[in-house]
C-alpha cells in the first residue's frame, strides 16, 4: 500500500445540509493556498464506484434490502479507495470528499438497521487505515432539512403525515451523525449547518487549516492573514 502523506476531509450530514456547496468552497480555499486538491464524492468518484452509485441510486438496489446495499456501498468505496484515494494521498494531495463510510453507518446502519458488527467488519476490511484525519458534520435540524429540501408539506398550519414521517426519518438520521461525532471527537466536528454559506465556509476552513498544522508554511500565511485560526474551539 502507498505511503500517506496528504489530509483526508470528509463531509457528512443530511441531505441538504451544504455539503457539496462547502467541498467545493473549501476546495477552491486550499487550492488558492496552492495545495493539490482532489474532489470527490460516494457513492462513486472512480468510474467502476460510479456504474455501482448509478445502481444504488436507481432505487432497484433497494428491492435487495439494507444487507445488499450496504455490501454495495462498499464495494463501491473499495474501488474509490484503490483507484482515487489512496493514489492522491500518496502524492501529497488534500482529498475531499461528499459523504463516506459515516454515511453507510448513518443510513444502512441506523435507517436500514443493519448491525453494528456488520458494518464494523466491512469498514475494517474496505476502509482499514485510510479512516479520514477530519470530518466536517454539517448538522440541520431536520424542519429546515425539509425547508431546504422544498418538501414541508404543511396544510392549515399542521404538519400532514408525510411530512411527519420525513420529519422523523432526517431527525434519526441527524442524531446518527451527532452520535458519531461524540464518538469520534478528534476526527468529527460538528458545523452549525444553519449559518449562512459564507459563515459556515470560513468556520471549516479554519477548522482545516488549523489541522494543517505550524509546518505547513501555507497555514502560517493564512493564520496570519486572517488572524482567527487559532482559537477555534471544536464542538
Ligand atoms: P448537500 O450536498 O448536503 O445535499 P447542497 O450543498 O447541495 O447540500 O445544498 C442544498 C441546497 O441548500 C442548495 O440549494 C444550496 O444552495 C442551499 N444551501 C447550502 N448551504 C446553505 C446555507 N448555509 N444556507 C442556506 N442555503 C444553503
Ligand atoms: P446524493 O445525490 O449524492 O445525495 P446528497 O446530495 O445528499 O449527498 O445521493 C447519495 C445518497 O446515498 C444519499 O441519500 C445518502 C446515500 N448513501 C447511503 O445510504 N450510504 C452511503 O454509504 C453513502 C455514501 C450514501
């Protein structure tokens, strides 16, 4: 296996939530910094993982159940890892990526109810040393979820079933990644997803250049410039 030698970003949390608006953001931040910066994204981000997404996404995976899926989702990271991941941080490269193997616990283990064993096995054999040095959880309650999403259906003023039933299925969803988080307190930190685009852009790159650390001398120059990397306080 290659050495690694580049930083490992993640971003998790519900659909809606900001995380493609905030990769990118942050992608385009760093490579102003003159880092090299790999977007991507699961499921997919290598063309084989793509075919697989492409299947998930369908809805015909689904009919298979939870099991199934999440023997597909990982499949598909095994591909992402192999032909993108671990290649570009081998040379160096800061790789971001849209959702990850917090997503398969999240979704297949606390929705699909699949075992923690299970998914556990699966990421120690699929995933193994290339767990990410940070993952920005970008939290939304879950009516501004529907809100953003464009799905509240309210009649009279009251919420009608479906809605309550969306309503449940993303705040299971948001305390899945919270619980995450507390679990993994170094690598997980949780942004306020209600913030503006702006606000939340400028909290995660401090975030990631704090990470980025004193010897890198890209760091110290955004430090200095901005003055606000240091007393970041995680949540
Ligand atoms: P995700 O990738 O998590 O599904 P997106 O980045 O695609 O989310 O954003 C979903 C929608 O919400 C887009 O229309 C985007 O412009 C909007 N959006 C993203 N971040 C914010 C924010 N902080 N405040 C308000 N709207 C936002
Ligand atoms: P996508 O269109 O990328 O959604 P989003 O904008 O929310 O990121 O679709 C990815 C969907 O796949 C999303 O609903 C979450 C789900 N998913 C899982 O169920 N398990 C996983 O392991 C991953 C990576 C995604």
């Amino acid at each position: 296996m290659p050495q690694r030698r580049g930083m490992f970003i993640t971003f998790e949390g519900s659909d809606g939530s900001g995380k493609s608006t905030q990769a990118s953001r942050l992608a385009a931040k760093l490579r102003d910094l003159g880092h090299e910066v790999v977007e991507t994204r699961e499921p997919g981000g290598s063309p084989r993982a793509e075919a697989i997404r492409a299947l998930l996404l369908s809805g015909k995976a689904a009919r298979y159940g939870a099991f199934a899926e999440t023997m597909l989702f990982n499949a598909a990271r095994a591909d992402h890892l192999r032909s993108m991941i671990r290649p570009a941080l081998a040379r160096g490269a800061i790789v971001i990526c849209d959702r990850f193997a917090d997503s398969t616990r999240a979704y297949q283990g606390v929705l699909g109810k699949v075992s923690d064993e299970l998914l556990e096995a699966a990421e120690e054999a699929v995933v193994a040393d290339t767990v990410p040095d940070l993952t920005i959880i970008l939290d939304l309650p879950a009516a501004e979820t529907l809100e953003r999403l464009g799905t509240r259906r309210v009649s009279g003023g009251t919420r009608d079933r479906f809605e309550e039933e969306a309503l449940a299925h993303h705040a299971a969803l948001r305390q899945a990644f919270l619980d995450i988080a507390a679990r993994s307190r170094e690598r997980c930190v949780v942004i306020d997803a209600r913030r503006s685009i702006e606000e939340a852009a400028k909290r995660i790159l401090n975030v990631v250049i704090t990470r980025l650390g004193p010897d890198d001398p890209r760091a110290g120059e955004q430090r200095e410039k901005k003055g606000d990397g240091r007393n970041q306080k995680r949540r």
